[in-house]
C-alpha cells in the first residue's frame, strides 16, 4: 500500500512536470508578448529601452532556460504577478480557488444524491416506466450543451419570473449568507443538473450489474423484498466501481464549471482561467491551468486509493 | 528414417515482473526446462503432462511463436536460423484446442484455409481457391462451406476447417495443442480417424499435445511425459504403456481406464497437487508426491537415462523401474 | 457452449450476426426514433441549398435596416442582430456543425485507433509508453486546454497572416484541435478490444505461418474491433458537436460571419432580453441532435452486446 502510493504520487509529480513544460509551451505561443503590451503603454519607448526590457524579464534567453526559471520561482511559491489584477498571481488565485470550490463542491454532491437515488430507482426495473422516464432524463443530461441551459435558466428564471439574479456572487451592499445562497442557486443546479445524467447512467448500469450476480439473486430467493436487497446487498456492492467513475469526474467539473462561471458571472477558478487566456494574463493562465491539472490528478489518485479501500479484494501494487 | 525437428536443451522462464524501481521481489516462472527430445519424419510424437506442466508453452515455441529462453530447434537436422524460419513456417502448421477461437469469424471459410498461403504468397489467388476447394473436401466438409462463416458451423466442423487450414502449405509436422477435449466424446473420435488417415495418407509428423493417455492411445508411435516443466519420460508407445518406468507416469496410466484392468484409485499412488513452477522443490521435483522418494530424491535432480534393459525408453528417476 | 451435433450446421446460429444486431436494434425505440430524427435533421441541414436558391436570401449578408424582426413571410424565423435570415442561418449553420462533428470523430479516431491498435498489438514496452502518453493526455483539463490551443497563435507557428486569419482556418483549426486532445476514448477501446483479439488462436496461426503486424492488424484485429469502435465514435460525435459549440459560444471556434449552431449564441446574454427565441432555436437543435446521437449509440451498444436478450 504505501509502496503503491509513493509510486502513483511519483507518476503524478511527473506527469504534472511534463504538463507543466508543454503548457508554458503553449502559453508562449499565444498571440503577443509581455513586452509588446508594455510597450503598448509606453508609446515613448525607444528599442533600446525594449531590448534592456526584454534581457531584465529574460525574453532574449531560450526557451528551456526560461522554463527552467519559472520553475525555480514555482517551486519557492513564486508564481509570478498577474499583468491584468496588477497583483501576485497567488493572491488572485486563492479567492477564485475559494469561490469554485463552494460551486463545485455543492453541485458535487447535489449530483451524487441525485443520481444515487434514480439510478438505483431506474435499476430497480429495467425497462420498466420509471427507468425510461430516468434515463431519458439522464440522456438528456450528458447531451445538453451547458452554457445553453445556463441561456435557458436566465431566461426563465431570472428574466421572466425574476426569482432569482442572473449574474454576481452578491447584490451591491449586501453579501449576507442568505444573498450568497441565492445567487448560487441557478450556477448550482446547471452544473449539477449537466453531471447528474452522466453519473445516473453509471449508478444504473452498475446496479444492474451487481442484481445480476449470484449473491443477490440468492437473496432474492430468500424472499428479500427488492428494496431490502438493493439497500443491504445491491449499495456497497454496486457503488464501488461508482466512486471511481465519481472522483475521475471530479476534475473534468472544471470545464462545467468554466463554462457555469462565466455565463453566471461568477469570480471562479474557470472564468478566472478563461479571463486571463483572453486577456494575455500569462503567468495567470499558466498558474490556473497546473492547478486544474493538479486538480484532476489529485482526484484520480484519490480515486485509486477509494477503490482499494472499498473493495478489500483488492490488493493494490 | 530421418530427424525432421530437434529440440535441443530448451528452456523457457516468464519474467513476471517485479524488480525495479519500485518492484519489490522479483519472479520467474519456469514454464520449460532444459528439455530436449527430437521427431522423426511421419512420426507421431505425443506430449503428455497435467494442466500446467508446460507442455503448450513447448508447443508454441516448436511452433516459433515463442522463442525459447536457452536451448536450440534444429529443422531438418540443421539449426533453424532466421534464414530458415520462412521454410519451417511453411512445413509447421498449428491445430488450437478451442476450435471457436481458432477461426476469425469475419472471414469466410475459404479465405481461413488459404491464408497460410496467402501469408506466405504461394501461388495465384484462383491457384490458393482451388487448394481450399480440395482441402475441404478432403476433411469431409462439403464444398459449399467455403463461402460460408465460422458461425455457421459446430464444433467439430470447425476443427475439420482448422486442419484444412494447417494442411494448405503442405506442411510436415502438425503441432496439435490438444484438438479433442473441446468436442464432444462422439465427435472425438470422427477427428482422430480423420488426423490419423491424413497422417497415414501424407506421411505426416504430428506432435500431439494432450492430458489424457487414453485419447492418444492408437494414433501415437511415442510418448513423451512432461511433469512442471521437465521431461520425465520419453519412450516408445508399446513400452510405456507395457511397462511405465517413472513412477509419475506409472501414476498417470493407471488413471487410464483399460479393458480388462479396473481403473485404479489415483489417490493410492499419488499425493497431493503439483507444486507452483513458481517455486519448484529441490532436486527431483516429482519428489514431494512420490512413493518412492527417498533422501536422495530430495537432494539430486535425476537425469533422463534409459530404463534398464530398454534402451528406448528414457526416464529420469533415481530408482527407474 | 456446448457441442452436440457434427452433422448439421447449427440451425439458430446460422442466422448471421449482422441480421441478429439489426433485430436488436429495431427493438430499441429510442434508438429508431433517433435514426429518424438525425436523418430529419440532416435534411434539414441540407434544405439550405433550395432555401437559399427560391428565396434569394443570403446567409451571411447582413441588413441593418431589418435588425431583430419579428417572424414574417419573408423571413419564416424572423431575422437575427445583424438582420440576417434566422432560418437559413440555422440551417447553414448545421451543416458546419454537423461537419465539424463527423471530421473531428473521424480524425481523432483515427488517431485513438493507431495508438490503441499498436498499444495492444505490440504490448510490452510500446504499450506502457503510449498509454502513458494517453493517461497524460485525460489527465488534462479538457475545456480550458482547448481554449489555449484555440488561442495560439498561428503566425507563431509559420502560418501566414492572410491565412490566420481566414475562416477556413478557423474551421480546420477547430477541427484539429478537438481531435488533437479528444481520441483517448477511442485509444483505450481499441488497445482493450485488440489486447484480447491478440490471444485469440486463429491470430496466433497467422502468426505462426509469419504474417506481420501490418497483415495482422489490417486483416484480423481491425475487422474484429469494429463494433466497439462503431460505439465509440457515435459517442463522439456528440461530444465534438457538444465541445465545437462551446467554443464557437465563447467566441474561439468558428468565427462570423460563417455561422454555426454555437456561435449563432455568441452575443446570447443580450439576445436574452432582445430577443429570447433567438436564444432558443440553435441551443435547441444542438440538444436535439446530441441526444438523438447519444440515443443511437446506445441502441448500437446495445445490439453490439451479445448478453443483451432483446
């Protein structure tokens, strides 16, 4: 076990330095410089001045060297200033880290409840009224594009019943808890609503998986109701190669939530990301992007580790 | 007669990982050890041994799908080099047990029995369809088969297509990977009249690979027993079975049901299972279930040595009978 | 399976796969309605070409005259921000998308399907190399890395500026993205389908007779791995036309005038207000058609799927 997990935290440790190599990369080859928008500001500026500017910020150095660089700083906790907040990009970093955890987490576990329940539901039997009725549900879910039904809840929530406002975390002069909760329920029930169906499809084929081994058909023939059968044998059982499906899902919520925060407005980690990619905010896309990354790595290790631990069959190498 | 392939020394070890950077123990599996035994041309060699003796993993490696870890195949007594494969994949053709695996089911009859000539680009394609046409016939299947798929066949038909296939380059020898104990009893014996008569016609080698005795009983000229991976007896057919002399192969003819012998209780000359190859017991390995062994048998591995007075049978038993 | 007869050939199996697949299919209700509704859409799509020729209207001509107006004769779905014609828009516009969706699909699956095939084909040392290449690749936070690689600069990589700038461009830009990052699925089926088709004996007699691996791929993996792949790239397709949306939305994918269904939604927080049903005709027809796919590929698993009784 603990050999099993140094080893997956090494692979990880790599796998985040070749992702963070390739994504400085790609970052590099985004349109305009640094110094370019510098300049851009400065209209005075000879080519002197430009040069003397481009050897200080080591633009005149390769690549490797400058990645090396960046690294160093990185590893001291340095990850540069974030040319549009005018601020370390830590700081800018943190509270979107903060706000896209309370989206994230809430409609996590919104969904979790959810599709828990219908799948097990829809399972209970297969092709009967209800399990058409969930699965056309959950097919609409992996099926709908997100930023639309985001359109489609503005429209009619916020638009034509006013129930609920469109955009921000809090109305001006307030940011009482009751003002937070109401401004996070629509981005809440998009995302959750978008994972629900992919997670109910997995609940439902898992149980029907699990109904179909001998252990439950023996308790069916012992007379257990099927209630009984799915809550005491079908759950634990079924739920194991869930949890797995649950946590490797953790890190592609980023794209959700990307796409939720800035149709909402909402100063997350995703609009933070698409914000800085738009506005040539380098050292901010860099930073935003490794930590999604991070993100996903760390939830499929987590995931790993939950499956040994449910199944005690396994015995993880 | 003359040697048509060799097996000289031939070992295989699987490497099962371990070892590394974060490996922990590392494992070998010793699948084959340094086994030797040679057949002749229009001999048929049977390979006997329980499941897990290794007796596949030889038959893939005569077979060249597997290249031994040490040890040499001689062709024809000649090494086979690399400049020989091509003609020995030509002359070894394989029969699968399973004969639901052994045939591609997206292709038609016809295109499975030509494709060792396809593979080996002999002959025009109207040459390699009329080839099929024949072999198909001569296996006993009628001819409108060859436009048909695998699906629309049973069993024991598939392994008429499987040996039409081995038979389309010509080849010499046959290595047969147990090509009965899929089908049924019945059927059984429709394939063994069948590979025998083709043998009979096309004086064809076979190394025949099989569990049981019994089976092979009348189609075999000698019979080579494997235990964990050795060869523990080699000897012509009449002999073994007149007179066994390596107590394992003693053990396993009485499990043989012949007329006039009733079947003797397994149990009272044979203990337990068959060790992991992973871990073989020191010197003789057949020591631990042996009636016979004594302190010697714990100490020294006994070498195949002809049995006294029969200088064709070979056993490798300190105390031979 | 059990062997009772040689005589005969077995009379319930000698009906062909193929016609046991279709049986299966027929039985799936949301997988004909689907069909239905694709091919509908298709149609659709394709009604552009005589729309366009008796009506005489323009897709992309702008008319700032007749901004946001309202249905009419003349324009059945009203006109869109810039006073073009919302139904031939729409109808353009899928064909982009629908395009984009089958080429991306094609693309990357046939990337997913060399990397798979050589992956489970070769194993050992080629296998754990590209798998970790792929385990790198899912690793990655999807929407965000394909919004950087739409934001690369293409002068930066040798590319003229005229041709930068052009929307054919953009169109092959987005199509090689998506399929740049979007094959794993693909890769993975492949090398698992192709890792058991590997053992299978009648591969090892082929091999034995010494075919190589391009005659073994060619001739007995690839045939034997097509129903998964037929699956996976139905998925696909959703999931491409889904992400192609996406980013036309956020304004990265196709760019105007050429419409697409996602970019029609481009200023969507102002069509809202202005004019709601122009918020809901392009969303609409992408949820249609993404579940119309996703419902056929199920229906297509499902026929696939040898234990299912139907």
């Amino acid at each position: 076990m603990g050999r099993f997990i140094l080893r997956r935290v090494t692979q990880s440790v790599i796998v985040m330095l070749v992702m963070s190599f390739i994504i400085y990369n790609l970052i590099g080859l985004m349109p305009g410089d640094p110094i370019d928008l510098m300049i851009a500001s400065n209209p005075g500026a000879t080519p002197e001045v430009v040069a003397h500017l481009r050897a200080i910020y080591g633009l005149d150095q390769p690549l490797i060297f400058r990645y090396w660089h960046w690294l160093a700083a990185a590893m001291t906790g340095d990850l540069g200033f974030s040319r549009v907040h005018s601020q370390p990009v830590l700081e800018v970093l943190l509270p979107a880290l903060w706000q896209t955890c309370k989206l994230l987490l809430t409609s996590f576990v919104v969904s979790v409840i959810i599709s828990t329940v219908i799948g097990a539901l829809a399972a209970l039997r297969p092709n009967g009224i209800a399990d058409n009725i969930i699965s056309l549900f959950a097919f609409a879910g992996i099926s709908v594009p997100v930023f639309w039904l985001a359109l489609m809840m503005i429209l009619v929530f916020a638009v034509q019943l006013h129930w609920f406002p469109a955009s921000g975390i809090s109305d001006v002069g307030n940011g009482s808890f009751g003002d937070q909760v109401r401004h996070l329920v629509m981005p809440v029930t998009v995302l959750a609503l978008a994972n629900t169906g992919g997670f109910t499809r997995y609940v439902r084929a898992s149980m029907l998986e699990t109904m179909r081994m001998d252990f439950v058909r023996t308790a069916r023939a012992k007379g257990a109701g099927p209630w009984r059968v799915v809550v005491t044998h079908g759950f634990r059982n079924a739920l194991i190669p869930v949890v797995t499906v649950w946590a490797l899902n953790f890190g592609t919520l980023f794209g959700g939530a990307l796409v939720t925060e800035t149709m909402f407005a909402q100063p997350g980690m995703g609009k933070m990301i698409y914000d800085s990619i738009m506005g040539n905010d380098f050292n901010l896309a860099l930073s935003g992007l490794l930590f999604a990354c991070l993100v996903t790595l760390l939830s499929n290790l987590g995931a790993d580790l939950a499956y040994g631990w449910l199944d005690p069959r396994i015995t993880l190498k | 007669m003359s040697e048509l392939l060799g097996v000289d020394h031939v070992t295989v070890r699987f490497d099962l990982g371990g070892g590394g950077l974060f490996g922990g123990k590392k494992r070998v599996l010793q699948a084959v050890v340094d086994v030797s035994f040679s057949i002749e041309e229009g001999e048929v060699l049977a390979l006997v041994g329980e499941s897990g003796c290794g007796k596949s993993t030889l038959g893939t490696v005569v077979a060249g799908l597997r290249e031994p870890t040490s040890g040499t195949l001689r062709f024809r007594g000649k090494p086979l080099t690399a400049e020989m494969r091509r003609e020995a994949q030509r002359s070894i053709q394989l029969v699968f047990q399973d004969p639901f695996s052994a045939l591609d089911p997206r292709m038609p009859v016809s295109s499975i029995i030509s494709e060792p000539l396809r593979i080996q680009k002999l002959g025009s394609q109207a040459s390699r369809r009329a080839r099929a046409a024949e072999l198909v016939e001569q296996v006993g299947l009628p001819v409108d088969s060859l436009n048909r798929y695998p699906h629309e066949f049973s069993g024991g038909q598939r392994q008429r297509i499987a040996i039409a296939r081995a038979l389309a380059p010509d080849p010499k020898l046959i290595v047969a990977d147990e090509p009965l104990s899929a089908l049924d009893v019945s059927i059984q014996s429709q394939i063994l009249n069948l590979m025998k008569e083709l043998q009979e016609q096309r004086r064809l080698s076979y190394l025949f690979i099989s569990h049981d005795l019994a089976v092979v009983n009348h189609l075999v000229d000698r019979v080579a027993v494997l235990y964990l991976g050795r060869l523990v007896e080699i000897a012509p057919r009449e002999e073994i079975f007149r007179r066994p002399s390596h107590p394992y192969t003693q053990a396993l003819l009485a499990a043989v049901p012949r007329i006039g012998h009733f079947r003797e209780r397994r149990a009272k000359n044979i203990r337990g299972e068959m060790p992991s190859p992973l871990n073989p017991p020191p010197g003789c390995v057949f020591h631990p279930r042996c009636p016979k062994a004594q302190s010697i048998c714990r100490e020294s591995a006994p070498l195949l040595e002809p049995a006294p007075e029969r200088p064709q049978q070979l056993a490798a038993c300190h105390f031979k009978d | 399976m059990s062997i009772t007869m040689d005589a005969a050939p077995r009379t319930e199996a000698a009906v062909s796969p193929w016609t046991l697949r279709w049986r299966r299919f027929r039985h799936h209700p949301g997988a004909m309605i689907s069909l239905g509704i694709l091919v509908l859409l298709i149609l659709f799509c394709l009604a552009a070409y005589p729309y366009e020729y008796f009506s005489g209207l323009d897709p992309n001509a702008t008319d700032l005259l007749s901004r946001y107006d309202p249905p009419s004769a003349a324009h059945l779905l009203g006109t869109d921000d810039a006073g073009r014609d919302e139904l031939l828009r729409l109808m353009v516009g899928g064909q982009i998308s629908l395009l984009i969706g089958l080429l991306a699909t094609v693309i990357g699956g046939v990337v997913g399907l060399a990397i798979g095939m050589s992956a489970g084909y070769f194993g050992g040392r080629v296998d754990s190399a590209l798998m970790r290449f792929t385990d790198g690749i899912i690793v990655l936070p999807l929407l965000p890395l394909l919004i950087v690689l739409e934001a690369l600069d293409l002068t930066k990589l040798g590319f003229s500026q005229e041709f930068a700038r052009s929307g054919a461009a953009a169109f092959w830009r987005i199509v090689i993205v998506i399929s740049l990052v979007d094959w794993t699925a693909v890769a993975r089926l492949v090398r698992a389908a192709t890792l058991s088709i590997r053992e299978r004996d009648f591969v090892r007699a082929a091999r034995a007779s010494g075919a190589g691996a391009i005659y073994m791929m060619g001739t007995h993996i690839l045939p034997n791995v097509a129903t998964p792949i037929i699956v996976a790239f139905t998925l696909t397709v959703g999931r491409v036309i889904l992400l192609e949306s996406v980013l036309s939305f956020l304004g990265l994918g196709v760019v105007p005038p050429t419409p697409s269904w996602g970019n029609m939604l481009n200023n969507a927080q102002e069509l809202v207000t202005t004019a709601p049903a122009l918020a809901v005709y392009p969303g609409l027809l992408i949820f249609i058609t993404v579940i119309a796919v996703n419902f056929l590929g199920d229906g297509l698993q499902h026929a696939f799927d040898p234990r299912s009784e139907r």
